[in-house]
C-alpha cells in the first residue's frame, strides 16, 4: 500500500486515515478468539517445563506426519526427525513446488525472504499460520510488559514516507492501534531529533524497532550526552542482528529494557532475550537444532540454527539450515524462571562478513566501530581488490580526524594492516527494499 500512488500523493491526514484502515483491517484478522486462546497457551508454556516438553513432542510428531502424507519431497522419509535430510534456501528455491502442500484452503498469503544471501524465497503461508504467528507476537510482548492499549512507536522497514520526500513530518498515525509509525528511510542526522521529540510528544510507551534505527537514535543521544526523556516500558527489536553493545548502549540511552527477537520468515526459528538479557529458544515455536559450526577467536563454540516450522501446514520446512549462528551458552537455567533454553548470543548472517589480507572471512565486524566517537551508522564495502570503504553517518561535532584514524586502525587490526581503508561520510546508509542496512557489502 505505501509504495502505490494513491498513498503517496495523499496528503499526510488522508495517509494516516488510509494507514489507519488497513491496520484496523489486518489487526481484527489476526487478533481474534482463536488467537487469543493460543496466546493464553503459549504464555502458561514459559514455566512449566512439562506442558511445554508435550507440546513440542505433540506437534513435531504431527508436522512431520502431515509431510510425509501431503508433501511431494518427503513423502519417502520415516517418522524419526533424524532421518530427514537437511535443506537449505539453494535446495527449497530449486525444488520449489516440491514442498507445497495440496491442502489449499481459505486464503492464502505470499511473503518473501528478504533474501541478503542468495535469491528471495518466497513462501506461502494461510491464515492459520498468520493467527499463530500473531499469538507468538503477543507473547513477546507479554514478556516485554507491553499492554493492549499502550502507546506504541514503530520504527521499522515500512515505507511509510516516500523515500523522495526531503521535508519532514517523517512519521504517520495508526488511531486504532495507538501507534506513532516512524520512517526507517529518513534518519539522517539532522532529523534525528525530530524523531526523538514526536515519539516523546507521543507519549510513547514502548518502541519496535530495526536494530539499526533505534541505535542511530541512542548512539545520537550518546553523542549529545543526553538521554531519551520520556518513560518507557521496554523496546523491543528484530529483523537484523544487535550486537551485546549496542544493546546495552540502547538500553542506557532508553532507560528501560530491550527484548530482542530472532526470527525469518522461513519461520523455522525463534529466539528471544528476556528481562535478564538471556536469549531463549522458543521451542514451542519450531524445532530447532544447533548444528556445530566450529570455534570462535576466544575459544567458544558455535552452532548454525537448523530448524523446523511447526507453523506452516501449507509450506513445511524440516530440517532447514539458516545459516545463521548463534554462540552457545553454559547456563542451563535463567533468573527470569522461564524454562526455554538459552544461548549466549546470536551472531546473524553468515554472509556478513569481510575478507582479511590473508584471505580469512572476517564475520564479527560489531566490534569494529567500539569506541569510535560520533558515529550514527556504518556500513563496510570491499572492493574486489579487497580494499575497504567505510560509509559512515556522524555527528559532526563529535566525529573528528582522531575518531576517523581510531575507526581505520580498528579495521586493519581486524582486517589486516596492508588493506586500504577509507572513510567516506553519507548521510544516510542506503537500505534495502526491507528497510534494513547489510553490515558489510562484497563487491566481488
Ligand atoms: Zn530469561
């Protein structure tokens, strides 16, 4: 709706009347009776570690029944998980028919992958799994302490402001969901305080964001030695990877707690942060198998997140490898009480990575910009004779040639001291169709 003509040459009241509508429409499809049934149930899993055992064994053995009766590529494999095969994107996107089930009733709604390693997948979904998804929603927020009718802010990929629009206001109104929705495709530094003061002005009481917005804003605040002056309940983030840092940075800056969330819409996985900051599985969601993917520099082990959706009747994955990692955890039980499993950390995309003098892959690039002063956003982009440019937004104020050397050096000490390195200030890093920002681009 927000990219279609009508939208965008609306004047900025008919566009929250429209915006309005169509999340007035989408909101009494999903949040329904069913739905709130299922988010009851979901939400009585969190401490009892046997209803939540039953659940997970219930509906694994009925996923994969239903796949083998109804779908074309598993219909030679036994009831034992383990006998399954791995697949990854590459092998659904070549077979892609293969995994439809016949099943087709009601309505049935298209989504896409966002597709930052390899071709998009898309993948259809009914409107069972949409309820479903929804109730794991409202779970989320239950944790995050955010109630129906809080006032919320929204700072995600929606193009809620086209991307040609220069002047402000860079925000719109959703009445019936209280919610203030922000553009992720304008926060260049002269706006940022605009963002801060209609989301303040708002009233706002919780914030869902991109990772990469909401730390624009709070690394802004930081910059400014300054603190968000509204009260919040809790943040929560998603769609992109938040390093321990920027979490914290966001969490100082906001004054309140951030529930991170992993997930992808192969809906094969779910992984939340809790109030103690711990990240847990959320095995009711899907089955998900952590899969050894060697060690890091310090020595801890890492896992690839294997998983399969039990949400999607219509379009199973079993077994699918996401490629993304996570860093495995020693606790076996967290202060929260809840009693999903923990893990250490999600280290995202493996494709997120650069490539060092001697030809390594380099993959945690967060810690690059540490300590570094002034910086909104940064993006790296190997040019294929590995040279380096870094495309930075900063305060200006702050981010002086001493911060722009430290930002260098750090990155040959990652990299390699005989890599060429350049800073080249933008001020905005150019997003994806999703409104995201890939942290590092190979131009080979
Ligand atoms: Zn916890």
């Amino acid at each position: 709706m927000f990219t279609s003509k009508v939208y965008r040459l609306s004047p900025v009241f008919i566009q929250n009347v429209l915006l309005s509508s169509r999340a007035f429409i989408r909101k009494k499809l999903r949040e329904n009776k069913e739905c709130e049934q299922l988010t009851k149930e979901l939400i009585a899993h969190d401490y009892d570690s046997e209803a939540l055992k039953q659940y997970q064994s219930k509906t694994l053995k009925k996923v994969l029944t239903e796949a083998q009766r109804n779908i074309a590529f598993y219909q030679r494999f036994a009831d034992d998980i383990n006998t399954f095969p791995y697949i990854d994107k590459a092998e659904v996107n070549s077979n892609k028919d293969k995994f439809l089930s016949p099943n087709k009733s009601g309505v049935v709604i298209k989504g896409s992958t966002s597709g930052t390693t390899g071709a998009p997948l898309s993948i259809p979904q009914n409107m069972q799994s949409v309820i479903t998804e929804q109730a794991f929603i409202n779970r989320m927020m239950h944790w995050a302490g955010i109630e129906h009718n809080d006032k919320r802010a929204w700072l995600r990929g929606d193009m809620i402001v086209p991307q040609e629009q220069k002047k402000g206001p860079f925000w719109r109104y959703s009445y019936f969901e209280n919610m203030i929705l922000l553009s992720s495709f304008h926060l260049a530094q002269k706006n940022l305080d605009g963002y801060l003061n209609a989301m303040q002005n708002y009233g706002v009481q919780a914030i869902q964001a991109y990772p990469s917005s909401i730390v624009t804003l709070a690394k802004h605040l930081e910059s400014n030695d300054t603190y968000y002056q509204g009260t919040l309940k809790s943040i929560i983030t998603s769609s992109e990877s938040l390093s321990k840092e920027d979490k914290a940075l966001v969490e100082r800056r906001f004054k309140c707690t951030v529930f991170d969330w992993y997930g992808l819409f192969e809906r094969v996985a779910a992984i939340a942060s809790c109030e103690h900051g711990r990240y847990h599985i959320m095995t009711d969601y899907s089955h998900v198998e952590l899969t050894p993917a060697g060690k890091t520099e310090n020595g801890r082990d890492r896992a690839e997140i294997v998983g399969t959706n039990f949400n999607n009747s219509l379009y199973p994955l079993i077994r699918y490898k996401t490629g993304d990692h996570v860093l495995l955890s020693d606790e076996t039980s967290c202060p929260c009480g809840r009693v999903f499993p923990i893990i250490d950390s999600i280290e995202g995309r493996v494709g997120d990575y650069l490539v060092g003098e001697d030809g390594q892959n380099i993959h945690i690039l967060n810690h690059i910009p540490k300590g570094v002063q002034g910086l909104l956003a940064t993006q790296f982009v190997q040019k294929a004779d590995f040279s380096i440019d870094i495309l930075v937004v900063v305060d200006d104020g702050v981010f002086n040639i001493e911060q722009q050397n430290k930002l260098m050096l750090n990155t040959k000490e990652k990299l390699g001291h005989s890599i060429k390195v350049s800073v080249k200030k933008v001020d905005a890093i150019q997003r994806t169709k999703n409104g995201k920002i890939k942290q590092a681009i190979r131009e080979f």
